[in-house]
C-alpha cells in the first residue's frame, strides 16, 4: 500500500509542474529548428556549389572540389571558389575551347578541331594574360615539347589535332612560345590571334582580305558590318573592284555598299602584305596552305610592290579606284555614328600593318563589352535578357578592364552572378 501511495505521490507531483515541462518542450524545438536550419543552408551552400562548378566546366565536381568551394561559398567568397572550380581540368578542354572556336573558322562552328588560334585563346585565359594581346601580340601557345607531339607546321594542323586526339590536359600541356619563332614572320608583323595558320586558313583564303576585318569585328567586337553602315563616310578609300553604279544604278552604290566599304577598305588595308597559299587543284579546301607575308625586299609580280595581287583583283570594275600600295590604314569610323564602338582616344586612329590594326580594335569598349558577352551566354548558356543581365554585363565589362583585362575573372564573376539561376 506504501508503494503505490509514494508511485501515486510521484505522478501527481509530475503533474504539478507542467511549466518546467513546457519550457523543455520549447528548448527541444529551438534546438530542432535550428538544426534544421543549419542543414538547410548548408544543403544550399551544395547546391550553389555544384551548380557553379557545372556552369563553368560542364562535368559535376570531385567531392574534395565540391567542399573546398563550399567552405569559399560559406566564408562569402564566390569568386574565390569560380577560381577553384576553374581548376578542373574540364573548364580547358572542354569550356573555353567552346568559347574560342567559332571564332576559328567561317562557319562558326563549335565542334571544329583545336589549333593554333583556339589553343592560344585557351592559353591566355588559363596564364591571365592581358587579353587585348589576343589581337596584337607576338604570342602562340603550344603543346609541351616533352608531350612527344607531332612539330608545329606552318602548312597542316597535326600539332593540335595530336593534343586532342589524345586527350592532352589542357591546363597543363600548353606552354607559350613567341609566333615569330615559329611562322616565319617578324615579329612586328604578328598580331595574336589575326596571324594564325587558322584565322588565315579561314580569312585570308582566296577573296581579297576584308573577311579579316568582318571576322575579327564579329568575333571580337560583336557586331557585323551591317550595323555599322554609315553611308556619310568618304569613298575615297574604296577599291577599284567596287562598282560605283552596280547593275547599271549609283544609288544602290551610295545608299548600300559605301556604307560598308568605306570603313572597311581602309581598315583591310593592314592586311595587304598577308596570302593563303595553297594549291586549289591538289587541296581545294586548303588543308595544306600557310600563311605567307610579302617581307621588306619582296615584290609581287601583279602589283609591283609588297602588296598582295589580291588587292589588284578586278581592277577594271571601276578604274578611278582606291589603288592599293601599302598597307597603312585608317580608322574611319572613329567619326559619325560608329564612335558608339568606344575607340580609345588615347590612340591615332591610323597605322601600319596587322598589330596596330589589332591594337586599334582591342582597345575599343566594344571588345572588353564583347568579350563579357560572349563569356554570359557561354556560362548562362543564355543571352542577356532582363535589366539585371544588362546591368552585370555592364559592372563587368568596367572589371574586366581594371582588372588588367584578365578573362579568367570574368568567367568568375559571371559564374557567381549565373549561380543562382
């Protein structure tokens, strides 16, 4: 009887103290909810994480990369943990070489074998090299002496075929060498990118040499020639193969094809010394051309001077032409409505040969804004649509010049902004 009085004592005291037991309840549910809070934001650290890694390299994460970001994404540095994703070997051979191929060939087609011009892109990304030196500078990237790769060749591209066939790292199998070493130009007649086998192969081949200059405004500066037509500009730079009344009419002439080829003969004129040489009959598509360059001393035997016969080509057409003799050019649109392309004050505006040519184009607004462009749709694998797209695009343009053109940045700040789509 004592022993159930004292078990009946005890319940009824339990019961007299409903207020301590609902201030365990209340701790227990703090502690719930903040675990679980916990958990949730640390799942959407992971998620952020993989996201970010797979925008920029298009292979999910190892797990030491993945938490290696997340600790950066923890401590608020997204950009930190861009850079550690962009360590994957991936963001090389598969991400930029996407990025730098349709600008290798008339097509614009992304699946077109590595060579010279994509793999020097890749290169100045991967060694945060000044960008602007894509279109101007003595450079070229290739594969690493001790790879055992076939040598680079002026007249096929089995170097770099070689690095992709066999899966090379490209983070590591490409190392920087000087063009002129390699091409047989001087050096003050390369200008990146503009004086690779591929951008020949693809832009000096036949025609008369202006697709150089299209190419390079559509892969560099982001637009074509027919925005950029401008009919109030001088003639007087127009070739001789331009007729001044097709098809029997002059107004087709001054409302249409001045508008182009007023800025741009006077542009294409930096090329005037550079062919594609190939034998149409053997190699019809050119798969076994080099670039040639008319050297000081050199004289080709149409026009009597270093100047290509290209440039000569259809003479008759109209006469009283632009005759070409030299290859300094002039900028003509750095006046009327194409001053909207940013030309850099700080430049002349004119100049001879390829490299101030390339200087003059790399150092305009309209390439730093092109190059974040294209950097968005490769990474967002979208084009900019909203005010926040435009208004990014735009903060980082502004970076990407004060952080010394540096590529690799802007696919990091990209990256954190297309994150959290």
């Amino acid at each position: 009887m004592q022993l159930r009085s004292n078990i009946r004592s005890n319940s009824y005291k339990n019961r007299l103290k409903p207020k301590a037991f609902i201030n365990s309840f209340f701790c227990y549910l703090a502690i719930f909810i903040a675990a679980s809070s916990l958990s949730n934001a640390h799942a959407g650290t992971l998620e952020q994480a993989k996201k970010l890694h797979d925008r920029l390299t298009g292979v999910a994460a190892s797990e030491i990369t993945l938490l290696e970001m997340m600790i950066l994404l923890d401590d608020n540095k997204p950009i930190e943990a861009a850079y550690k994703a962009m360590e994957t070997p991936a963001f090389y051979s598969t991400t930029l070489k996407l990025f730098a191929t349709p600008s290798t060939n008339t097509d614009q087609d992304i699946f077109a074998p590595l060579n010279d011009y994509s793999a020097t892109v890749i290169g100045i990304v991967r060694d945060d090299v000044d960008f602007r030196e894509v279109l101007q500078a003595d450079i070229l990237y290739v594969g690493k002496s001790s790879l055992g790769l076939p040598a680079y060749s002026n007249n096929n591209n089995a170097h770099y075929q070689a690095l992709e066939d066999q899966f090379i790292d490209l983070s590591d199998g490409l190392e920087r060498t000087s063009q002129s070493s390699l091409s047989g130009l001087p050096a003050t007649a390369t200008a990146g990118v503009l004086t690779s086998r591929a951008a020949a192969k693809a832009f000096f081949y036949l025609g008369t040499n202006r697709a150089m200059v299209r190419f390079t405004l559509m892969n560099h500066l982001c637009t074509d020639l027919e925005p950029l037509k401008d009919t109030s500009r001088s003639p007087d730079r127009i070739r001789q193969d331009v007729s001044r009344s097709p098809g029997g009419d002059s107004r087709l002439f001054l409302n249409n094809c001045l508008g182009c080829h007023s800025g741009m003969d006077p542009l294409a004129q930096a090329f005037a010394y550079y062919e594609y040489n190939f034998d149409s009959e053997t190699d019809p598509t050119g798969e076994s051309g080099s670039l040639s360059y008319n050297q000081q001393g050199q004289t080709d035997s149409t026009t009597g001077t270093r100047v290509q016969s290209k440039y000569h080509n259809n003479a008759t057409t109209f006469p009283f032409g632009f005759v070409t003799k030299d290859d300094q050019w002039q900028n003509y649109w750095r006046e009327g409505v194409n001053q909207k392309l940013g030309w850099d004050e700080s430049l002349s505006g004119n100049g001879v040969g390829a490299k101030s040519l390339g200087q003059e184009f790399a150092n305009s607004q309209a390439f730093a804004h092109c190059q974040v462009k294209k950097v968005f749709n490769t990474v967002c694998l979208r084009d900019a649509e909203s005010a926040d797209d435009l208004a990014q695009i735009s903060s980082t343009t502004a970076s990407f010049k004060q952080n010394d053109y540096q590529l690799k940045r802007v696919f990091a700040e990209v990256g954190e902004y297309c994150m959290g789509e």
